[in-house]
C-alpha cells in the first residue's frame, strides 16, 4: 500500500509538474496574435503531461533516475516557481485569472463540450493542491529502483541509442502538437490517412492534387514515412502515383520514394541496433527473416522485395541488423521492387479504382500461393523437427 | 522496454485511427436548408439558423468563446467545425454556406455572389482593400441581456472605429478554404460579412486589434443569438 501511495505520488508530481510548465509555454505562444489565428497552442499541455508520463515511465522501468526531474532543485525551486509566476502575470494582467487557465487546461485536455470554466477552476485548484502534495511527498520519498531488471536499464543502451529514443520522443511530441494545434494541417493529414486506409486510390489522388505543383513532393514524403513509421498501405500511394503522373513517371516517383524510404529504415536499424529492431517488427518476425537470410543468403533481400506479401519495412529494419552490405541491400531493394512498381504504376493509370484493388487482391492471392508452396512445407518441416 | 514500446505502438495506431475516422469538415451543398430552424424558438445547435421572413431579418444561435472576451482575435462568428472554429468570440453551429444562403434570402445582395472572383468584390482605398456589398445591421441579445447589443457595443476594436459590416458573400472561398468563418474583423475575401471599416490585413498587421467586450457579453459557453438585417 504505502508503495502504491509513493509510485503513484510521483507519477502525480511528474504530471504536475509537466502540466504546470506546459500552461506557462501555452499562454506565452497565445500572446503571439499571429499564431494564435494560426494554431491551437493549447494542446502543448497535453503535450508535456503526455512527455511528464513517459519521464516516469522510463524512470520507472528502465531505473532511469536522472529522468526524476520533479524532485530536482532546478525544477522545484526555479522551473516551477518561474512557470507559475508567467501564469500569473500574464493572466492578471488581462483580468482573466479564473478564464484562460480553465480555457487552455480544459481544451489541451479535450474537455470542452465536458465542463464549464468555473467547474474546470475547482478542478485545477483541487489538481494545485493534489500537484503541491504530491511534489512534496516525492521529494520526501524518493523512487528505489530495486526490482527493475538490469536488462532494460537505461544505462545499458548505447549513448547513441538513449540518444536516439529521446530524439524519437520529440519528434513524436512535436509531431502530435502540429497535428493537434493546426487545424488544416489535421484535416489535411485525416484525409490522407482515410484515403489511404481506405485504399481509395482516386481519393488520394485529389489529395495530391490538392497540393498543386507540390503533388509530388508530398508523395514522396509519405511514400518515406509511411516506410519508416505508419502501417500504411504503400500500394494506394503507387497506383495514385500511376494515375496522377502516368506509368512512367509515376514508378519514378514510387521507386524513388520507396528507396529513401527502405535506405533511412536501414540506417535507423544501424543506428539504434537489434534489441530496438526486435521491438519494432517483433522477435518472431525477426527470427523469421534470420531464418530466411540463413537459407537465402545475400539473394534474401531480393526475393523477399519480389514478393509482395512480404512486409517492405520488415525487410529494410531487418537487413539494418543483418551481415548485409548497403550496397547489396540497395541494388536489391531496387531491383526486387521494380515489377511490382511498374505494374501498380501501370494499372494506376489504366484501370479503374476497384479494378485497381481487385488486380491487387489478385497478385497479392497468387504470391500467398507461390510463397506458400515454396516456404511452407519447409517452415513446417522445420518446426516438426 | 518491450511495454513502453507497446503503449507507444499503441498510440500511434490510436491517433491515426483517430485521423482516419474523423471526418473532415464538410457541407452537404444540397442540404443547405438542414440548418434552418423553422421558428426562432428552435433555434440551437441542430439548427443554428433561422430566417424570419416576416421582418427580414436572419437569426444566428451562438455561444460565447470566453478566451476572447480577453485575448485578441480578427474573427467575430464562427462555425465550429470549420478551421478556425475556435478563434472567433462566437461559435456558430451553422456552417457558413447555409448563412450566405439565408442573407441572400432575406435580399442581401454579396459583392461576391456565388461563381464570382472574390477579388472584384474590394474596393481599393487610401488604406488598402476594402470589403464591399450591402451593408449588414447586427445586433446580438441573450437570455437575461438588458436590450438588443449592436455590435459595436459588445465588440471592441482597439482604433475606435466603429465596425461597419458589409455583405462580401465569398461562398466559393468559403466552400474551399472551410475556415468557417461567418463575420471577420477586418475586410476579408472569405468571411460571408466583413468590416468594411478595417482594410484586408489590418489585424495580421497589427494594426488593429479586436475582442468581446467583457463587461456587457456572457460568460464562456452562454448562448446568443445574433440577428443580421439589410437597410432595404
């Protein structure tokens, strides 16, 4: 009991804190006039509660204790102080103490259509208290770290890796504040996402469309992302591509993308190394490719790149962490995935949206078949021995 | 580790269902008449327009956004679900295309009728662009209010200069841009009314700025109803 009380103390001091840092930034970006017509400063507090929860959570489970930054000296006796005394300022000299902190905490939580602003002022002072309290009592009862296992010590990644998590981290918190913060920018990314979803091909061509003579440009940016980060259906993009700029120059577009794509998915799995690669496409997946790579040899990434069931990013993070040379993997990244760019890229632009999926559908049946008559009874064979 | 990047996984695939099932604005063309009310008495957020035929005038349900009554902003009235839904004093629930209809009901005449180039309905002054059309009475009253409010008595403009509203009408650009507004602070080639008092830019220059006034208006979230006529 006493251990729930102390973890949860902390968990509610680090929220606290981050939640009292985060309104002091949101009024701050508010005064600018220019942005606030522009962007939903706001959700910065949702932002760093979301960052105050990842601090403990890493603290907590990986015994990273310089991540309890709620009961430093720095944070307590000048952060904190200092964000509570631009709250104030800024408020007070708009009259507007009981208005735009209830403003800003209550639409960064998402409660608008939830709670008044004079209910949402009793909830920040009951919070002021709990936070105050809490901040105390961390303070006092410091987090031992006794039963966390060594393996999963921050300490035991690389410098590079602890890096590279923390950069990950900011630049998924800065993408979610864009995201939330500026309103066409999210309908712009909700269309794009439903289109490809969806597997609307002509929809998402619009939505290129939409972007006049950047059109290109933004397909090949989310042809990156969607390799590097989003389970995205890849396909949808090329047979736009194919319908937009015509078979040609669409596989241009489509291979080109793909290739950033798979060559940054490569060097992310370099860089950050196996024990995050397994994180990322799952232990078995990764047993499954050092299998394939085992049987293949150097001829793995391209047959894995002609067939179209096999996961293009599993390939790319998982030759990051294998004996692959990069030139290897390159040339045979862009050689396995040229049939099947030329052909999305051509019916793209010759067939209709649902003969598009049907052709799909079709190939991705056909290469099941092949790829199971091949693999199957030799991963079966294998198990049973 | 393993659980970290679990509930990281778990977010992410969250907030891209999250945007790809959450629809973007958009107004049903056909359907405008969906948010007229069919008395002022059912004025609300299902049906935030109502056009009194008899005495001409159109009735617009709002609720005060209690953020600008303190903080600048060169939007008046907004629709909630456009882009910027929630940067202006009041929030429609009407989307701005079925109020370009509803002025144009009651004989309002828009320097920028449907179909037509937004930048012929300007006229170019000594300050810059100026919104033209018929000019637009507004006046804005609650539950418990002491009177009818012109606008100018419950907006403020930091110049002084009364606020003059004119009929720009822009439906094309409001269709296209979705920004959702109804009525703009300063000249603009997308609000359906506009203050012809102020050129295009004079907020974003910083010329200008605009708020509710918050001794007169409501509280945040109180409703209101503001009523558009023409002089004919």
């Amino acid at each position: 009991m006493k251990g729930i009380v102390k973890f949860g103390g902390h968990f509610l001091a680090s929220l606290f804190l981050f939640y009292v840092i985060g309104l002091a930034v949101s009024l701050l970006l508010i005064q600018n006039k220019w942005l606030d017509m522009r962007f939903d400063s706001e959700y910065f507090i949702l932002v760093m509660m979301l960052t105050g929860v990842w601090f403990y959570f890493v603290a907590l489970f990986m015994s990273a204790s310089h991540f309890i930054i709620w009961t430093r000296p720095l944070f307590m006796r000048v952060i904190l102080p200092l964000s509570a005394a631009v709250i104030i300022i800024l408020t007070a000299i708009k009259s507007s103490l009981f208005v735009m902190p209830a403003y800003v905490t209550r639409k960064g939580l998402m409660l608008d259509s939830m709670l008044t602003l004079p209910q949402m002022n009793i909830l920040i002072l009951v919070w002021v208290l709990i936070g105050l309290l809490s901040l105390y009592g961390a303070a006092r009862y410091p987090l031992d770290f006794k039963k966390s296992s060594p393996r999963m010590a921050w300490s035991s990644f690389s410098r590079s890796s602890r890096y590279g998590i923390s950069v990950f981290f900011i630049l998924s918190a800065l993408l979610l504040f864009v995201y939330l913060g500026q309103s066409e920018m999210q309908a712009s990314a909700n269309r794009a996402a439903s289109a490809l979803m969806e597997a609307d091909v002509e929809a998402f061509r619009d939505y290129l469309l939409s972007f006049g003579p950047l059109a290109a440009v933004v397909s090949g940016l989310l042809m990156i992302f969607q390799s590097v980060a989003a389970p995205l259906p890849a396909f949808v993009i090329t047979f736009a591509n194919g319908l937009l700029f015509g078979w040609f120059w669409g596989a241009v577009l489509s291979w080109t993308s793909a290739m950033a794509g798979a060559v940054l998915c490569f060097f992310i799995a370099k860089f950050f190394g196996r024990p995050l690669v397994e994180k990322m496409v799952s232990k078995r997946a990764l047993n499954w490719w050092d299998r394939f790579f085992e049987k293949y040899g150097k001829h793995s990434v391209f047959i894995a790149r002609l067939v179209p069931i096999v996961s293009f990013d599993l390939v790319s993070y998982a030759s990051g962490v294998t004996a692959i040379k990069f030139s290897h993997f390159f040339w045979a990244t862009g050689l396995g995935q040229l049939p099947a760019t030329l052909l999305y890229s051509y019916l793209g632009e010759t067939a209709s949206g649902s003969v598009q999926i049907l052709f799909f559908v079709f190939t991705v049946v056909i290469a099941i078949a092949v790829l199971g008559s091949i693999i199957g009874p030799k991963l079966l064979g294998e198990k049973k021995a | 580790m393993k659980r970290l990047f679990i509930l990281y996984i778990s977010v992410a695939l969250l907030l891209l269902g999250l945007a790809a099932c959450s629809s973007n604005a958009e107004i049903d063309e056909d359907n405008l008449d969906a948010a007229y009310a069919s008395s002022e008495d059912e004025l609300g957020e299902e049906k935030g327009i109502y056009i009194d035929e008899e005495n001409n005038t159109v009735k617009v349900y709002a609720t005060v956004n209690g953020k600008y009554l303190s903080e600048p902003t060169r939007h008046g009235l907004n629709w909630v679900e456009g882009n910027y839904g929630d940067e202006a004093v009041f929030k429609s629930y009407a989307n701005p295309l079925s109020f370009y209809e509803a002025l144009e009901t009651i004989g309002g005449e828009p320097a920028t009728a449907k179909g037509e180039d937004s930048d012929d309905g300007f006229e170019e002054t000594e300050e810059g662009k100026v919104i033209q059309g018929d000019p637009v009475n507004v006046t804005i009253s609650w539950e418990g209010a002491e009177k009818e409010y012109d606008v100018n008595e419950v907006m403020v403009d930091s110049t002084g200069r009364e606020i003059a509203y004119r009929y720009g009408g822009n439906y094309d650009n409001a269709k296209e841009n979705m920004t959702g507004c109804f009525m703009c602070f300063d000249s603009c080639p997308v609000g359906v009314i506009s203050n012809s008092a102020q050129p295009v830019g004079t907020f974003d220059d910083g010329e200008a700025e605009f708020h509710g006034n918050p001794d007169i208006l409501p509280e945040d979230g109180e409703p209101v109803v503001v009523t558009y006529s023409f002089d004919k």
